[in-house]
C-alpha cells in the first residue's frame, strides 16, 4: 500500500471498520491512545512495520510497542510470569508498558522487536483505541504518531501536521488525557528496571514491586538497541559495500547487484527493511560457523539509513 491522501476518520464503527481494513491490507492508521497518539501496523507484517518506520524517518530500527485487546492477547507474545500478571491486574488498561521474554512462537515481525529477545507490550486505555484493537484483532506495532525528533501527538490535527501524506488514516479521538507517553518497566531479569519515566508514576508500581533498578539518564532507553549486549548479531563476519562475494562469502544482493540472498531486486527500500533481519540469520545460517556474510551497497536515504545503521552494527568488530 502507498499512502497518498491521510483520510481522517471518526471513531463511529464506520470509522473502525475502515481502520481495520486499512491495517489488514498493510496500510497505516494513526489512532489515540490515553497517552499520545500512534502510528500503527499489523505488528505481524514486515512490510507494515518497515512502512512505520519509513514515514516517520528514524534513522534507527528502534523497537517498537506492541499493543495488544486483552490480557489474553499479551500472553500470545510474552511470556507473564507472577510479577507481571500483578502489575497488569493493577494498570491494565493503562499507561504502563512491560517489556517481557518473547515467546519464540509469537510470530511478530522482527523489526517490531529489533530482533531482541524481548518484546514490550501495552494495553492502553483509551476507548477507540481498545474499539480498534478488538476489531482489529491482532496486535498492532505503534509508536508516536511523530516524524522522528519532533514532539509527539495529542491531537489527531497534530498527527496529520507531520505524516500527512505518509500514512493511510487517522482516527480523530480528540484530545489524549495523559499527554506523556508510557512508562517502560523491563521485566526481563530479576529486579524490575525503569526504561522510561512516563504516564504512571515510578513510586506506584513501586509500591508493588518494590524498589526498581533506575539505570542513569544515559541508560535510560535502548535508544541504539544494537548495543544492548542481548541484541542479535550475525556469528558471520559481515562486509559491507561488496559489489560481488569473495571466495566463500555469503552475498546479500540490493537492487541490481545480485547475490544469494536479494534485499530487494527492484531496489524499494521499505522491502528490503521488511527482509533485512530474515536475511542477516538466513545467511548466517547458510554461512556456517566462522562464515562471512558480504552485502551489497543501500543507498544512504529514507529507510536506508535505518538499513546502513543495523548493517554497521553487524560489521563491527565483536569480543
Ligand atoms: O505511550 C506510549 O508508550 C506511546 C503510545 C503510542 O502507546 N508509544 C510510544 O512508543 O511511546 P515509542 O516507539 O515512541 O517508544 C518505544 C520505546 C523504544 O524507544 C524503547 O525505548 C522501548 O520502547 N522498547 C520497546 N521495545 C523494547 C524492548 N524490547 N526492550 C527495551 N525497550 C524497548
Ligand atoms: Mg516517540
């Protein structure tokens, strides 16, 4: 799907109904949330996810959020373990996202998760927000509704200000009450950690997980989730910028420039983001221990930047 002209709709059923038929056809649909408003896509389709990321223009492969109707839907993608399930019972529906194991089944697109082994996962609380998720179905991948470094949305006027053009709809639910975005909470090791200061206060979650871990202003957030040390990097060494293989190299093609693997032959950005993190473990795979992967040059412009970011990351040397 190609956005051209950014419909806003109603939060009526029409409204709904023709959200959900934008997201299941790949497109995207900004919509409020108690907090801010989103951009979401079918947090299960590559080419939706990467399109996220396109219109906003962020030079990095964040994660992003996973937005889910119901307890039951979290439980598909994470696993909840005893701690989680209280603090779900007491904020859910809420301003309050818990970043959880990923559930090897959870069959989200790897851009969503950055390829960690984590995912973060929300329920919000806003009644079109929940309408949409239900009707939808499905969880939905949603971060602000912002280009990238500007400030986020609490008005759908705000969203069609700065992605007019680059998305299919927007949901116009008014108003967003809390105005801040999410609390990010990591529940993936032991003690619990404050990602992100946000719409529920540190001291009530406090009060029932006790004490959390508050990593400095530099730690704060995975803003560059490559350098989380659990981030997946190919075991292959990688070569960038190869106009063909080496002897024994595995070739990751773009465009014109041919290999085993082709990011995208018609040199379309936003489907070789869609492939990028299938490819980098499919060529691992086929490159073997001790291996070398070689890719061919992306273009340093819209979505490539993003591609060139993730691409640097797998090349650097490793302990
Ligand atoms: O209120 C909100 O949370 C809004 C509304 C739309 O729900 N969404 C939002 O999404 O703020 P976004 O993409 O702007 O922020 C997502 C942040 C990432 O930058 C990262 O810090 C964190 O969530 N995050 C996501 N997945 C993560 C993971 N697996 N591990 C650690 N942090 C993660
Ligand atoms: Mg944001």
């Amino acid at each position: 799907m190609q956005a051209t002209k950014t419909e806003v709709l109603s939060p009526d059923d029409a409204g709904i109904s023709r959200a959900v038929a934008i997201l299941r056809a790949g497109g995207l649909v900004a919509f409020p949330t108690e907090t801010v408003y989103g951009l979401g896509g079918n947090a299960r389709d590559d080419r939706a996810v990467a399109r996220i990321f396109a219109a906003k223009g962020r030079p990095r492969f964040n994660p992003l959020i996973v937005h889910v109707a119901d307890l039951g839907m979290a439980g598909r993608f994470a696993h909840l373990d005893e701690r989680a399930l209280k603090l779900a019972a007491r904020f859910w529906p809420g301003p309050l996202t818990l970043v959880l194991p990923l559930r090897p089944d959870a069959g989200l697109s790897p851009l969503v998760t950055a390829d960690l082994p984590s995912v973060a996962i929300r329920l919000p609380a806003h009644p079109v927000a929940q309408a949409l998720l239900r009707a939808f179905g499905g969880p939905l991948a949603a971060p602000s509704a912002n280009p990238s470094g500007r400030v986020s949305p609490t008005r759908a006027t705000h969203v069609v200000e700065g992605l007019s053009g680059r998305i299919e709809a927007v949901l116009d639910g008014g108003a967003c009450a809390v105005g801040v975005e999410s609390t990010i909470l990591g529940l993936e090791g032991a003690r619990a950690t404050l990602l992100r200061p946000g719409g529920i206060p540190a001291e009530a979650v406090e009060a029932l997980t006790g004490p959390l871990d508050r990593p400095g202003p530099a730690g704060a957030r995975p803003t560059a989730p490559g350098q989380l040390a659990s981030h997946y990097a190919p075991g292959a060494a990688l070569r960038m910028e190869a106009s063909a293989p080496r002897p024994g190299e595995v070739m990751i093609g773009f465009g014109p420039v041919a290999g085993a693997l082709n990011l995208s032959p018609s040199g379309d950005l936003v489907e070789a983001a869609a492939n990028l993190f299938h490819f980098l473990r499919e060529a691992d795979h086929l490159a073997g221990a001790g291996g070398r992967i070689a890719v061919a040059p992306v273009p340093e412009t819209g979505l490539g930047r993003a591609i060139n970011d993730r691409l640097r990351r797998a090349a650097a040397p490793r302990p």
